[in-house]
C-alpha cells in the first residue's frame, strides 16, 4: 500500500468532498453538513489536503486561516480523519504535518483545533506534535462531550497575550490574510 498526501484539488471537488464526507460522518461524532466541507474548501482553497492510496481518499485535514482579533493569523484544523484500515501508520501525523507546514508558509502565528477530551488517541498524537491546551469547553459537543482547545505556537507573537499585541490592521497583515486565503 502507497498512501500520498495531496492537496484538496476543486477541480475534483464532486468525488472528494463525497468521500471526505463518508469518512468525516464515520468517524467524527459531530454529524457535519456537506456544507461545513465545501465552506472550509471553498473559502480556503490550498489549505485542506487528502491521503491516497491509489485513487481511494484513506484520510483528511481541513483547515482555514484567519485574523484572529486583528493580531495574528491564526491556522485552525477543522477535521482530520484517517479510515480506521489505514490507522496506526502515520498518515494522521503526515496529514497534521502538512498542514501546519503549509499554514506557516501562509504566515500563520500558531494553528488551533479542538478535539474531544476522551479522544486520547488524537490528544496524544497532536500533544506528541507540540500542540497544547490552551482551554477545556464544557458540553461543547452534540453528543454534550467536552473539548480541549490546542493550540501549537508558530511564531513568538502566538505566545504574547493578545491585550500586549497591537492590532495589525496594516496593509501588509490584510494583504497577507487575503493572499492566504486566495492561494
């Protein structure tokens, strides 16, 4: 089995967003709308990415990139999934690894989730990658669980409180967010 990692591609969007949508539905506990997908994908474009094994999508990561308070931007992972057959490779962490490498080339301050407090696989795995909680939100889930806030730090501005930071209305910080998310 040779599993790649490869962007989201739109120009394949009907067949990737069903399959995206059959492994988010199977393994999230939050029953996601076809819509919260083609949000994330339409809105970001080049952010989210899918691991193959031949022309089978096996796993994904979706993310988005925005101004947070106007201080730093801030890269958010929506859903990663990896079908529970390919498990145990490292295709998550390949996936997450992307991910944040890409959010860093697009300028991001530190990349966020939330994850469910029992889901002690995931909070290992992000833990192990530097990720860490930042905050814990009470019934935060539709199933009433409780999630942890992670937060993995990029640059040191992600480690100033946000009330020390000045606002980065410049144009240099709006062209980036825009440029991020059009790339």
């Amino acid at each position: 089995m040779t599993v790649i990692l490869t962007p989201y591609r739109s120009d394949l969007e009907e067949e990737q967003v069903a399959a995206i949508s059959e492994l988010v539905a199977k393994d999230l506990s939050e029953p996601y709308s076809v819509y919260v997908y083609l949000y994330f994908l339409k809105e970001w474009p080049g952010l989210s990415f899918v691991a193959m094994d031949g022309d089978k999508i096996i796993g994904t990561i979706v993310c988005s990139l925005r101004s947070h308070h106007e201080r730093r931007l801030r890269g958010y992972i929506a859903m990663l999934t990896v079908h529970e057959d390919y498990r145990g490779h490292g295709y998550a962490k390949q996936l997450i690894k992307a991910a944040v490498e890409n959010l860093a080339a697009k300028g991001a301050d530190e990349v966020t989730l939330e994850t469910e407090v029992t889901n002690f696989a995931a909070l290992n795995l992000y833990q192990n990658m530097g990720f860490i909680r930042a905050k814990r939100y009470h019934r935060y889930y539709l199933n009433t669980s409780d999630a942890f806030r992670l937060i993995l730090p990029l640059t040191k501005k992600s480690t100033i409180p946000l009330a020390f930071l000045e606002p980065s209305i410049e144009t240099s910080f709006m062209d980036k967010l825009k440029n991020a998310s059009i790339a």
